[in-house]
C-alpha cells in the first residue's frame, strides 16, 4: 500500500483563530483587510493639501492630504477629469474637502482614499470657523485681560519667532537695537505658513518659553493673504501661546489682520517695527527724560535752598538776634517792675491790715470786762466760782469773793436784799 498525501488544514476564517502553527499568509490577511476597508462608505474630508503630483495625460492623479492640526496625513487619488472640471486646481497649502472612499491596495499592503468630488473651502467659510473658534476661546477665558502680563521695561534677552530671513526679523531686530542697542535676540527661524508653520511655531514658542533669559517673546510675520495668516488662528498654536509663563507680544501682519494669536497674546502689535519699539525703551528718548528729571530736581533742591536762606536771613535779623540782651534786659525790667508792684501792694496791705487790728483791738478792750471793773464796777462770785446775778444766788453767811480792776477781795453775806 503506498501512502496518500495528507489534506492541508484549512485557513482559519477569523483573526482570533490563528496560531502560530496556523497563520494567515499575508494575501489572505491583505484581502481580508481589503474586503473590510470596502464595506465602508465614503466620507468627506477636509484638510490642507501638501503634495500634488501632476501628471499631464494620466487619468489619475495623485496628492497628499494633511491634517490642519496634527502631523497626519492620507494619500488620495482623484480622475483628471473631475479635476478639469474645476475653475482652478488645488495647490500646496489649499484647504480642500473632498468626498472619498477608503480602498487598500493589496500588492503594496497601502490605504488611500479614492475621491469623487473636491471643493475648496473658501475665505469666508475660513473666517466662520475662525469667528467659531474665537468664541469658544473667549468663552474658555484665555481672551481675559486679567491673563495678560505686563511687559519687562528692559528685557536683557528677546525671543524672536519668525520666517527665515524675513522682512520682519529685520524690522524687529533693526528697530530695537536702533532704540537700544544692548539687547540681545535669541531668534528662531521657522514656517511662518503652511502644513509646518503651526508645528514649527509652536515648537520655537516652548523652546524660548523654557529659557530662563529670555524675558519676552515676540512673534513676526509680515502680511499676507487670510490663508497665509490660518496657523496663526489654529488651535494648537493659540493654546501654547495661551500656556506661555513668559510675556508674548504678536505682529503679525499689518495692523487690519487679526489672527487669534493677537487675542491671546500679551501685547499685539500692528507691524512688526510697533512691536520692536514696545519691547525696548528708545535710549535717546530715556537719557532725554533722565536730563529733564535731573535738571528739575535740580532746580527743586536750588528753590528749597534759596526758600530756607530766606528764611534764616530774615530770622538773623531779628533785633532778638541782632542784640540778643535786649531780651533779657526787657525781661529784667519787667521783673523789677513786678517786684515793686508786689511790694507797693504788700506795704499797702499790711498797712490796711494794721489799722484794721488797732480797730479790733480798741472794740476788744471797750468790751472786755476789765474795762468795766476800771471803770468801778466789781464781779461777785460764789465760793464754787459762780458769777452772783441776784441776791438769791447766795445765802447770808456765806463767803464771796469779790474782784476788782485792781486786785480782789474775800467777804461774807450779811443780808440779802431782794
């Protein structure tokens, strides 16, 4: 008996039962992805167009479709006919919806959409969306004044993001150092439009931001049409400016453009020469104000003086001064003065007050009971000392003593007549 050739197993239908011992070949895998990818319907798209190859007389033609936001990109193919179709072909940089199938191209194991239709988005749908995102921002608080920082007086070190070897480096870095020439610039050259100008901003914008010299940062870019000025209004670009801990200044265009990077921004500048002369002091100008303070200090300290030499002149004149013993010479009279003044009135007074005791006195010794005994009368008293009023006060018999202006003497009652 010879040996038959053993069956080969089959494929697994789905993903999950593949084993090592059991794998899909890579045509089945890229089939299956294939058949996938075509069950989905179309959809519109919209980005900014960054690579077109124009093949005259192919019927297809072939470009690449960048993400506004984020470094993400799909291949598109779309007829030359539809193409022709349009008033103008798209170019690098346009903004573009296109309405497309996703299809995968199993030989070369790709995905990319296949278009049927592509319309330019025009300015003023741009500005729509512009006007939409400014409101949902504002509303977020990243427009409020209250965020915006002040300007250093005398930035050491300025940032500067702009486009390579651009007018408005020149501006910037010519008029500041015109003002003062000490400044020193740390600049950035970068896209200042285009699919890399937000990525590119941005990244400059961390960069200075993150270095401790650097003490404002400035944003250039001369002006341009509403497409050139889009990555200034992008999203991205206005939220990293938004977290920016060092002062930003924005000039970007002329003074009519108004991308969002302006709201955001902590000064904004018409043109770049306006945001050269904000950032520095013009030196003429200052050592000007320096001369005029000096010279009205100057002439403040030079009034004080001449006002107090007045003042002390006309105080030296003073006849107190002048003759300083006057004073006290004034002073000394009016205390002899005073002092015969005390002593006229103490004279006086005692005067008074002496005749008023020779007054009292001669009242005194008129009242006084020896006056009356001079005068013959006598005080009869009792032998316990009681003065006799009435000749019942004694009895007969009974001794008295009898006092007299000159002496006294002892008797005894012998009778009593009332």
């Amino acid at each position: 008996m010879t040996d038959q050739p053993t069956a080969p197993l089959p494929l697994p239908e789905k993903a999950l039962d593949t084993t090592a011992s059991r794998p899909w070949p890579v045509r089945v895998l890229s089939e299956k992805i294939r058949v996938y990818v075509d069950r989905m319907p179309p959809v519109w798209v919209e980005g900014q167009v960054v690579q077109f190859n124009n093949r005259p007389g192919s019927g297809q033609q072939y470009l690449t479709l960048r993400d506004t936001d984020l470094d993400v990109s799909l291949p598109v193919t779309i007829f030359s006919r539809i193409l022709a179709m349009l008033p103008v072909p798209p170019g690098e940089g346009d903004h573009v919806v296109i309405h497309a199938k996703p299809t995968f191209w199993t030989k070369r194991g790709t995905l990319q959409m296949q278009a049927s239709e592509i319309r330019a988005v025009g300015v003023g749908e741009l500005l729509a969306r512009i006007d939409q995102l400014r409101r949902v921002l504002a509303a977020e608080g990243l427009f409020d004044p209250d965020r915006k920082r002040p300007l250093p007086f005398l930035p050491a070190v300025v940032g500067l993001v702009c486009g390579r070897e651009s007018k408005a480096e020149h501006d910037v870095v010519v008029n500041a150092r015109a003002r003062w020439p000490q400044v020193r610039f740390e600049i950035r050259e970068v896209a200042v439009q285009g699919v890399n100008a937000v990525r590119e901003v941005g990244a400059a914008i961390a960069e200075l931001d993150a270095r401790p010299e650097v003490e404002v940062i400035v944003v250039a870019r001369g002006g341009g049409s509403v497409e050139d000025l889009l990555p200034f209004s992008n999203e991205a670009l206005v939220r990293t400016a938004a977290a920016c801990r060092t002062p930003l200044v924005s000039a970007i265009g002329h003074e009519t453009d108004a991308p969002l990077l302006d709201l955001v921004a902590d000064y904004r500048a018409s043109t770049p020469t306006d945001a050269a002369k904000r950032i520095v002091p013009d030196v003429a100008e200052e050592r000007a104000r320096i001369t005029q303070a000096r010279s009205r200090m100057r002439g403040a300290v030079a009034a004080l003086v001449a006002r107090e030499q007045h003042g002390l002149d006309g105080v030296r004149s003073r006849p107190v001064l002048a003759a300083p013993q006057v004073m006290v010479e004034w002073r000394e009279r009016e205390v002899v003065q005073a002092i015969g003044h005390a002593r006229h009135a103490l004279n006086a007074l005692l005067l008074r007050a002496a005749g008023e005791i020779g007054r009292l006195a001669a009242q005194v010794r008129a009242l006084s009971p020896a006056s009356t005994l001079e005068r013959g009368y006598a005080v009869v008293q009792r032998a316990d000392g009681h003065v006799v009023r009435s000749p019942d006060d004694v009895t007969v018999g009974s001794g008295i003593h009898v006092r007299l202006a000159q002496g006294s003497l002892e008797a005894e009652v012998t009778a009593a007549n009332a």
